[in-house]
C-alpha cells in the first residue's frame, strides 16, 4: 500500500511507556529523513488511566495529526473499542500484541516491520535510549519484529526529503524555551503547571550552559514579581504557566504596565474553568489574556501557530517587551506546547539579544520623559546618575507620585501612544491562498489543523492566520472584504477571536468551535466545511 | 557589591551624599517613620551605598510612601510583593544592594507566603518592617500583628487571631538567617541592628514597632 501520509496510534494505561516508546518511533522516522507531527492524550494522573500517542509522518511537512489511523496498537486487550470511529477499512489494528518485558518496544518493531525500515537504525536508537536497559528492549523489539514479519513492507512511504542530521525533534515548549535563549532571555520563573511545566524543565535543565537565572518560586505571583523585579534590573525576563497561575499573576501585569517594565508572558492553555482539564487541549483564555490587569495600558498577545512557530515568536514577543517596556503575552496551549515535530536544529541558531538603547545621562534625566512613540529611554541600576523610581503608583516624569490632574493625564496619554508603535511591530497576519472563494479566519493551534485540510484536498477555502490578537490588525477588514463567506474557527466555546472581529466590523458566516478538551482533527475540518454537512456543528451560543 | 565597588566608594567617603529628594515627608506628625527613614539614611551613608547602585524596593502602605523620600533605584511594588520584586533584582543583579521595605500588612499578611520562602531560601536581600500593628493607610484595620482582641474597625468583636511574631516564626522557618524585633524609640538598639542587618551577608529582616499615632490603641 503506497500512502503518502501515515498516522500509527498507541493506546494503553499510563506508565506503560506510551508517550516514551511513541515518540522513539517518532525519532525512527525523522531519522528516516521523514516529518511527523504528533499528539499524546493523558489523564491527569501518574499510573493507569487510558493514554495514546499518535504520530503522523510523511514525505512532505505536515501540520497535525490525523484522526484517522493506518496501525493502531493496543497495550490493554480491551483499549482498541473506543477508538473505533478513528478506524477506516484497511486500518491494521493490533488487538492482542505478542508476551514481552516492554510491549512499547514490541509496536516500535512491528512498525519497522510494516514500513520494512533500517533494523539497525532503529536498534541503535533503543541503545541511546535506553543506555541501562538494552538488552530487554531489544529483546522486546525483536519479538514484534518477528510477529509482523508475515506483513512485512505493506506500507511503503518515500523517505529522505530532508537532511536529518540537521533536524531535531521538539515539543512547543522546548521550541519556547530556546527561542527564549536565542531572544537574550537572562531570567525565568515559574510555578509548575500543566501544560506549561515543559518549559521550565527545558530552561532548568540549560541554565548553566545558556547562562539562564530559572527559578521556581513558591507561587505564580511570585514568579511574575521576581520577573519584574528581574527585568527592572536588566535581565530580559519571561514567566510561564497555564490559565489558572496566569490568574494570579494579572495584578503584575498591570504593574507592568504603569511601570513601563517588559516582561514576557508565555502562556499555555488548558480548558477551564478552574481546574477545569489539566493536561487537555484549549483556547479559550484569549480574551482573558488580553483583558488581564486592572486599568488601561497597552499589552500586546501573540499566538503561535506550530513549534517552528513557538520559536520565532518567542524571540519576537520577548524584543517586543522590551521595545514597547510593556507586558507581552505569547499564548500558546497544550496541543503545540506538548506535541513534538521535526525541526531544524535550534542549537545552530544565531542568538539575536535585543540592542536596548538606554538614557543618556544628564542633569534632568526623566525616567518617563515624554516622548514621540510613548516609549522613554530607561537606566538600569548602577548607573551612576540614573537612579529614578517605578512607582505602582500614577508618577511624574521622574517616577514620583502624584494625583495631579494635567500630569496624570499626560502619563497615560504617554502610554497610550505606545499603541501606534505596536501596530508597527507586531507579526502581521497571514494570508495562505488555495484558490478559495471564501475565508477562513483562525489562530493558534488550529491553523495547523487548517492547513493538513487542504494538503488532503480541502478546496474553495483561503486561510488567514492571525498572529497576533491584540492589537488587532486594521488590515483584517479589507482582506476580508474579498471573499464571499466568513468562517471562524477555534478550539473554544465561545468564540474569541469572532468576538475580537466583529470590533473591527468583521463579521463572520459561520463559527466552528470545539471545545471537548480534544483538538480539531483536519478530517474534521473537510466534514465540517463539506456542503454535504448539516451544520450541527457544535452549535455554540458564543458572544453575540 | 563587591569588595572592588566597595573600595571605589571609601574614596567618596569624605563627600556628602543626599540620600533625600525634595518630596516632603508626608507622615502623621509625631510618626515611627520618621525615626526610621532617618536611621535607614544613616545606615546608607554609614555603609557607603552608593545611591546608583542601591535598589530599594518598597511595599504600599505608609512606610512604602518612603518610595518618594529616598533618592536611590527604586521600586514602589505592589501589596505584599516588596520581597519577591527585590528577590528577582537581586537574582538578575547581585552586585546591586537590594533593600526590602514595608508594614506588617504587606509583609507579615498578603505576602507572608514571600517572606517565609526567601527566608527559607536565604536569598541576599535586607527587609525593613515597619509594625505598627495596623493597616494605617486605610484608617486603621487589624493587621496580621495586631495584638489578639484588639477592637479595630473591621474587626468589632476584638481580633481573634494571634498576632504573627517574626522572631519565633524566621527562626522556625531557617534559623541561619538575622531576625530582629524592636522598638522604634529604642534608638541606640536601632542603629545597632540596623548596622548588624546591613553587614548581613544572607537574609536579614528587622521589625521595628511603634504605635500609631493616628489610629494605634496604646497596649
């Protein structure tokens, strides 16, 4: 069977090594020379409950998961049933897998078995794996092996398309934490939080070697005042978390904002309210995000599409903090923080720190000077002559309080000015044409989605990708104006983003929304947009 | 800072440093902070810290108006976070001498949480509580130290609580660090502890009480 995109599923309890042994198949086949996009469900809990691993790979990039699979393993007899929808005709489904030590290892052999892959590749991939253990998980290997000999190569895919010695695999948060570095980020801290502990597991692990302060504090609260404090000091700082820390660290980002102090806020969500589902898949904190912090000030939210773009973006989002000397908010969520891809080795990146231009000392240095673009030069401590106070408080010029009406004024004029340079700045949106007619409007995690749709034939529809959320682009309107529908999609209830659009007198002709905790699937995208569909599409009350 | 920046600074020390800006106080007449903007000036000028490369961070209430008093690097933070704020700019800078300054309501109530963590993690930085047993910015509510049955405007029936005591409670948490009690009008044991807090070379925090003057219940 010669297939030009493949999707292999592993289901068992946790502890199994589910996550482990799908992502080594994953290494195997980026090792072949080919892309793979993957996803991993997980209860929030240590051992036992239902996990998979899917990973979708072929010859040419590819943007997300499938629902459908083309090899199924199940590692608990019974497993396989609930996943029956993601089943089609030729689908293998290997219910009952032969006796061994460690079943994972048994799927990753039959999967070189089915795709009659390198033996040796794949072995020597096990050994640097599993250093201390080789024996037993190649015994495991062997014994799949040998049980899909019968069905040997029934899967034939073209591989080497890229070069594979320059690629390596990353998660989203990985893709953060080294975009951080290569942006000139000097300070971390975070609380741990689902999905967004990656992340600092990433930084923690480099400190040392990338010169990296990682903290994690005894509360989210604190991480976001340590990385104010940190930043008021000169370090270029980032704080991360999920929707329930980022809760308490909103009275920081208003003090960002009077401040003038740019900090970096990576962002992972998951689905709420509260604790909501931990380790699942959301994007329904964006307008959360973008109102946070009491008052009026400027802050700036962009969101990335895939991993590639978690790294881009980071870079771009921490330089803006610091251009604009404001809270910036890149958000993100669980599907790209925690799913893996293959990507160009970060490592051999050029870091590109930031070029802050800082005051000129003078006599009547003012800290918060008036100026064109409402950003004013700053000092950093230990400057002689410098000294100058971030005040919570409404300040003069010079960083003291004050309740004086005209001056009070002008300082948030001051700060509001910044909006016109953000504008500026920020990512624009994306415009991906495919001959369509009609538009679909999208953010985040989805585009991804969006995009596999037409690599699998979805037609009539172009794609703008909205990188950044707030400030919206004022360009939005007149793109939109050239198509015949508008159609909006988003991994939440009660659609964000078509709320933000209709602000700038976008309105859309349909909303696609999911918000089970499960991401859209591309195979779901086509049924949903075919004309055939009946428009039961989640039907979702939204803003209106 | 260094034993170099140090050295640099004994060179100046002859010339007169004015740790003030031309803000005018604006405590109660007759107020504890008073006493102890002045000594925490003597304390800068006696240890050389030089205005550029000290960063104070202030919490709200009354002690944090200090904020505009003194002329270093500053930052007037929010409720509760002087200590946490001043932790990352200590991190970020360690050459930089970092200063800690607030109430009983910002350090002991909404972020004790803070102050038990970075005693525990004895980071470098000076913590100055100014404990007069009450919320006095906002006229005069219970604090976390007010003595327990203390009748106060949100509290009526009397204070239930036993009032925190920084002493017992930072030498539980990591007896290697310097905690101090004491009373403001106690002026030669301030200015001593003062000197033993700016020579500590770990987590030190010094609770200076007095009563205050405008909504204080004598003990």
């Amino acid at each position: 069977m010669s297939k030009n995109v493949l999707t292999i599923k592993i289901a068992g309890p946790a502890g199994f090594g589910i996550k482990s042994g799908g992502l080594l198949i994953s290494q195997y086949l980026q090792k072949l020379g080919l892309y793979f996009t993957d996803y991993s469900e997980y209860p929030s809990l240590v051992r036992g409950g239902h996990n998979t691993y899917q990973t979708t790979f072929s010859s040419t990039p590819t943007y997300s998961v499938s629902q459908k699979v083309d090899i199924f393993f199940s590692l608990k007899a019974d497993f396989w049933q609930s996943h029956q929808q993601e089943f089609t005709p030729d689908t293998l489904i290997y219910k009952d897998l032969p006796q061994s030590d460690h079943p994972n290892m048994t799927c990753f052999g039959i999967t070189v078995a089915l795709l009659d892959g390198d033996i040796k590749l794949a072995k020597d991939l096990i050994k640097k794996t599993y250093p201390k253990f080789i024996e037993p998980n190649l015994t495991s290997f062997d014994i799949g092996y040998k049980f899909a000999a019968k069905s040997k190569a029934i899967f034939k895919i073209k591989p080497q398309i890229v070069k594979a010695d320059n690629q390596q695999i990353f998660d989203g948060n990985q893709a953060f934490a080294h975009g951080f570095y290569k942006a000139g980020g000097k300070f971390y801290a975070a609380y741990p939080m689902t999905p967004a502990t990656g992340a600092l597991h990433e930084l923690a692990k480099n400190a040392n070697n990338w010169g990296i302060t990682v903290i994690h504090p005894e509360d989210e609260i604190s991480a976001a005042s340590m990385s104010v404090g940190a930043s008021f000091a000169g370090a270029p700082s980032a704080v991360g978390t999920s929707g329930g820390g980022f809760a308490l660290m909103t009275e920081t980002i208003s003090f960002c904002g009077i401040t003038e102090i740019g900090v970096l806020f990576y962002l992972v969500s998951r689905p709420g309210p509260a604790t909501g589902l931990p380790t699942w898949t959301s994007q329904a904190d964006l307008l959360f995000s973008i109102f946070s912090g009491h008052g009026d000030f400027l802050k700036v939210v962009i969101a990335p599409t895939s991993q590639q773009n978690t790294f881009d973006l980071t870079i771009k989002a921490l330089h803006l903090s610091q251009a604009l000397q404001t809270p910036v908010i890149l958000i993100s969520d669980k599907l790209i923080a925690e799913s893996s891809c293959s990507l160009p080795d970060f490592n051999l990146i050029k870091s590109t720190p930031y070029k802050e231009t800082f005051a000129a000392i003078s006599k009547n240095y003012q800290r918060y000077a008036l100026s064109n673009t409402g950003v004013s030069d700053r000092t950093l401590p230990g400057t002689p002559n410098g000294q100058f106070l971030a005040n919570s408080y409404e300040h003069d010029f010079t960083g003291l309080s004050t309740e004086d009406a005209l001056t009070v004024k002008s300082m948030a004029d001051k700060r509001a000015k910044k909006l016109a340079l953000a504008k500026k700045l920020v990512p624009k949106p994306n415009l991906y044409k495919n001959n369509g007619k009609n538009l679909i409007i999208s953010w985040g995690s989805p585009v991804g989605c969006i995009k596999q749709a037409f690599d699998m034939g979805l037609k009539d529809y172009d794609l703008l990708e909205v990188v950044t959320l707030w400030p919206l682009d004022d360009g939005i309107k007149q793109i939109s104006k050239n198509y015949k529908k508008i159609i909006v999609i988003e991994n939440n209830q009660f659609g964000h983003l078509n709320f933000l659009l209709k602000t700038i007198g976008v309105n859309s002709d349909k909303f696609i929304s999911k918000y089970d905790g499960r991401p859209f699937f591309p195979e779901e995208i086509i049924s949903f947009l075919s004309p055939l569909s009946r428009g039961d599409v989640r039907r979702t009350e939204g803003f209106n | 800072m260094s034993e170099g920046q140090r050295g640099l600074t004994k060179m100046n020390k002859n010339k007169i440093v004015n740790y003030t800006t031309t803000i005018v106080p604006t405590w109660c007449p007759g107020c504890g902070n008073y006493l102890i903007l002045a000594n925490i000036i003597n304390a800068l000028k006696q240890h050389n810290y030089q205005k550029h490369n000290t960063v104070i961070v202030y919490d709200i209430g009354c002690i944090g108006n200090m904020a505009d008093f003194i002329d270093t690097y500053g930052i007037h933070s929010l409720h509760g976070r002087c200590i946490p704020t001043a932790v990352g700019v200590k991190l970020a800078n360690p050459n930089l001498d970092v200063l800690a300054i607030g109430g009983d309501g910002g350090v002991y109530g909404e972020g004790l949480n803070h102050l038990v963590a970075s005693a525990r993690s004895n980071y470098p930085i000076k913590v100055i509580v100014s404990n007069n047993f009450l919320y006095s910015l906002t006229t005069g509510q219970a604090s976390p130290a007010t003595p327990k049955g203390t009748i106060t405007k949100s509290t009526p029936g009397g204070t239930i609580g036993e009032p925190v005591n920084p002493e017992r409670l930072l030498k539980a948490v990591n007896p290697s660090v310097f905690v101090k009690s004491l009373k403001a009008s106690d002026i030669p044991t301030l200015k001593t502890s003062l000197d033993t807090l700016f020579k500590t070379k770990g987590f030190g925090l010094l609770d200076i009480e007095f009563n205050c003057v405008s909504f204080g219940k004598s003990k």
